[in-house]
C-alpha cells in the first residue's frame, strides 16, 4: 500500500536561486565531509533504488543541530530537502516519436538509402523499391520499367530530399518532398491535395541527402 502524510509548510519562498542561510551552508559541508569520508574505496551504482535511511543520510537536516539553529533555519532545511527529493521523483519524460508511415506495412527507410516507394496507400499489396541516392529513370525494357507509373506512397529519409518527375529524362512535372530534421516524412500521392498529380504518374526519381545543411 501507499502511505501520504501532509505537512502544512510553505516552501514557495525558498528556491535554488534564492540565498541560503550560513546555516546551512554549513550544514552542506559537513555533508560533503561526510559523503567523502564514507565512499572512499566504495563507490559503485547501487542498481536500486536508495532505501530510507540511505535518502535521510544525506539529508540537510540530519546535518544541523535543531538545539542550535531557529526555526526559519529548520524550515529551510526542510524545504531544500523536499526539493531534492521532488526533483529525483520527477516522472521522466519519454522522447516523442513521430511516425507517419500509413500503416505498419510500410517498412522504415533503411539506413543505407535515401528513400522508399511502395505502389500502394497502405504498403500491403504489389511492389516495393528501396531508392539509393542518386537517380533512377523507369525506362520501358529496363529492370525498372515495372515502377513505371505505378508508384503511390513514398517515405524519405530524415535529411535527404527526394525529387519526382512525370517524365524518364528527368522532365515534366516535378516534386520535391524533404524529408524532417529527425524522422521520416511519409506521403501518400492521392491524399495530399499537392501530389495527387504524381499518383501513378512517376517515371523518373532523384534522391540526395544533406541538401539543406
């Protein structure tokens, strides 16, 4: 189970930037002394999480003499400990992953190439083509003549740029898609109001990385 206990102390005034009390500061030396004096020859990750006592033994107000020392002065100790301990149990933030492909289907962009093209919306039916930097033409009796107008869904690596064309030399329309800083950048041609031009209608492709470093 979980116990919570409520303290009624307001803490709100005291804050890394605000001054502390030559209490201490006295207080904190006589925990480094401390903590260099018990971890000579002993230091090594735990692997664990710090039991009670072991949190309490670095605590500020184990470290000031309560007889001595007022009650502002005990506040303070209490509420820099308190904000330690708060930050170490801040919940730690997970990176955002954008991942835009349409479907599962539809393979992330190897690290060797630049690009990918599948001929369906969703990567679950006919070919796929793995695009190299450099430039490829789907010529009529080439071995990419079975890309030719047939291409529905890309996937650009992040950093490189792929560029379209609805003509083999490199001619007629032409699209340009980049891909992000730092994930990929997925289009399906007959969703996106802009390329729906392009759906089946590819014959020729450019692909380069770090054009916009």
């Amino acid at each position: 189970g979980e116990c919570q206990l409520f303290l009624d102390v307001d803490c709100s005034a005291i804050t890394y930037e605000s001054k502390p009390s030559q209490t201490i500061l006295n207080a904190v030396e006589k925990a480094k002394t401390e903590m260099n004096t018990t971890q000579i020859g002993e230091i090594e990750p735990l692997g664990r999480t710090e039991s009670a006592n072991e949190s309490l033994s670095n605590s500020l107000l184990t470290m000031i003499d309560p007889k001595n020392a007022t009650a502002e002065e005990i506040k303070e100790a209490f509420c820099r400990d308190i904000d330690s301990f708060s930050f170490e149990m801040e919940p730690t933030k997970e990176p955002l992953i954008v991942d835009e492909r349409p479907s599962y289907s539809c393979s992330n962009v190897p690290q060797y190439a630049c690009a990918v093209a599948y001929d369906s919306h969703d990567c679950t039916g006919g070919w796929k083509l793995v695009i190299p930097e450099g430039q490829l033409r789907f010529r009529w009796f080439t071995s990419y003549w079975t890309y030719r107008n047939d291409m529905d869904t890309v996937g650009v690596k992040p950093g490189c740029t792929l560029f379209l064309y609805t003509d083999s030399d490199f001619t007629g329309h032409k699209v340009r898609i980049d891909g992000y800083p730092t994930h990929e950048k997925w289009i399906v041609f007959s969703e996106h109001a802009g390329y729906t031009h392009m759906d089946e209608d590819v014959e020729a492709v450019q692909c380069y990385c770090g054009l916009n470093n």
